[in-house]
C-alpha cells in the first residue's frame, strides 16, 4: 500500500512537473528529478482554494491560495524551501509580509492582486523572505542592527538555484548569473506592539526574536491569524546559523503558547500556510524538553542534530562533546 502510494504521488509531481512553462525535467530520467519534488503537491493544499494568475510567467513560479478574506498566501513550490508569503488587504492599504526568494516577480503577482497601495514587512531578514524586497517602495524594518545590515544586499543567495534545489525550468527572463539579494531602503523601523491599519484591519507586530534577532509574528487580533514567519512552520525549524539565540527563541515561542487560546489559524513561512493553533503550546513544550536534554538527537551532516518530538523538529548545532 506504502509503494502504491508513493507511486502515486510521484506520478503526480511528474505531471506536475511536465506542465511547467519552459520546458520541464526529462520523465524518464527519475534521479534528475530532486526527491522532495517527486513528493509534491503537498496535500494540504488540496482543501485551498487557488487563486490564478493571468501572467503564465508568475502562474508557473508562484501558487496563490486564498486563505481568509483580504489574505492570499504566495507559494514558491518550485524552489526547495517552499517560501509562502502572505499579501493582507484592508479596506484602504495592503501589506505583504514577506517578499520571497526573488527568484519570481513577486510585484507584479502583488499588483495583479490587489490595486492598494503596498508596504513590505519581512517576518525576519533571511534572504529568502527578503528577495522581492527592493520592488516596492515602502518597506518596513525592525529597529536591529541585523535588519541594518541584511537591507545592504548580499551574494550568498547561489546555492539555492544550484542542481537539486530547483524543479523544472526557471522563470522566463529570469537571469541566474545575476542573481542575489538585492539591497532595499528602509522607510520606516518598527517595534514590538506597534500597529498597522490597513484600513479596517490592524495587525500587531510580536517581537519573537530567536531564529533571527529581528524574527517577528504578525497578529491579526479580529480575525484569529497569526502569521509566524519562520518562528514557525510545518517542517524542521533551522535554529543553528550563528545570528540565533536559541534562550530568546524558547522565551518567544512561550509568548505564542500563551496566545494560543485566541488564535484561530496559524500561517507559516513554509512548506504549507495553514496549521492549527494546537501547534503553539506543542511547539513550546517541544523545545523544552529539547533545552532540557530529555530529547535524543540524530547527526546530521555539518555539525548539525535534529531533534524530533512528536511532529516537531528542530535542527541545531550539535553539542560539544
């Protein structure tokens, strides 16, 4: 039953992948087809309903699901961290927390969606939530000094249109030797609590510093959203690059707990946007038991351990031995 059921799925992302603008993996040529691609669709966006772009271009890069009314989840399934940013309407402005890989042109997918005017918030400053950064003209920061610098550009972004980490073709014009992050300026600097009125809709920001130390959440109070950034997502959370903290991490995903009982619908960086908000005190009891050292880790490659609790995992330096 296992193997009839993989081999469903992977007949599905090979479909998937045959109809992809530009010409698509050979289908008979299985290991050029990375492993986590032959695992697509995921099946948790059967039950969303997709929202099409008339530019084919940004059709075959981007995924756009309508998750609640005035919030559209822009899916990046083609490249291997299946970035989700979340484009959030009011009645007179919109913004968009977090602009994605850069990769797709996530401004005109944005101007498609909605005629408002936009401002960009990123739920932390990693170059892949930051790529369309420098299309728009207001963007947000959090008053750090890792915002400061992540808003000068860099080149570290290569490796992630290398073998392996791309399914089928790059988007039409799409120029690979020029790719990298892009520098932006930023127009305004944020804080903890502070608000923005999109006009009928307020959303708070929730410092949750750890992953990064500009990491926030997004909360949509009215409406019971709480958009996590990479904070949280259904997948391994990365919590090993030198910028975390991993006593501030454990210290924010409590403030998340304690939001839980509010909350209605959990929306992530990754993979898929929607989680339930049972996931914030699991989450929160999962790392620590983690912190604890209750919790055995696998190596991983790298001088890495995941740590695994249930359905939640964590990669993360391993200890010194």
């Amino acid at each position: 039953m296992v193997g009839l059921r993989f081999a469903f799925w992977r007949m599905r992302a090979l479909l998937f992948l045959a109809a992809l603008p530009g010409g698509a993996v050979a289908l008979s040529a299985q290991n050029e087809v990375p492993r986590w691609c032959r695992e697509l669709p995921r099946a948790e966006f059967k039950s969303l309903e997709r929202v099409r772009l008339k530019d084919a271009r940004n059709d075959g890069w981007f995924e756009v699901y309508r998750i609640a009314a005035g919030v559209f989840a822009i899916y990046e399934p083609r490249q291997s961290e299946e970035t989700i940013g979340y484009l959030i309407v009011g009645a007179q402005r919109a913004l968009l927390f977090d602009s994605g890989m850069g990769i797709g042109d996530m401004r005109e997918v944005v101007t498609e969606l909605t005629k408002l005017p936009v401002a960009v918030l990123n739920s932390h400053t990693h170059y892949d939530h930051v790529g369309g950064n420098w299309q728009f003209d207001t963007v947000y920061g959090m008053d750090t000094a890792f915002t400061r610098q992540s808003a000068r550009g860099g080149n570290e972004v290569k490796g992630e249109i290398a073998p392996g980490e791309v399914c089928g073709a790059l988007p039409e014009g799409f120029d690979a030797k020029r790719y990298r992050t892009r520098p932006w300026k930023i127009a305004e600097f944020k804080h903890d609590k502070d608000r923005i009125d999109l006009g009928g809709r307020v959303l708070e920001i929730v410092a949750t510093p750890g992953h990064t130390p500009d990491a926030i959440c997004l909360w949509d109070a009215a409406n019971g959203l709480l958009f996590t950034g990479d904070t949280y997502y259904k997948g391994t959370v990365w919590l090993y690059r030198p910028e975390t903290d991993l006593a501030a991490y454990g210290a924010s995903v409590k403030r998340l707990a304690a939001l839980a009982p509010r909350v209605k619908m959990v929306l992530g960086a990754h993979n898929v946007p929607v989680m339930p908000p049972t996931v914030l005190p699991e989450l929160a009891a999962a790392f620590e038991e983690v912190q604890a050292g209750k919790v055995a880790g696998k190596d991983e490659p790298g001088g890495k351990v995941v740590y695994q609790v249930g359905e939640i995992s964590f990669l993360m330096k391993a200890p010194e031995r």
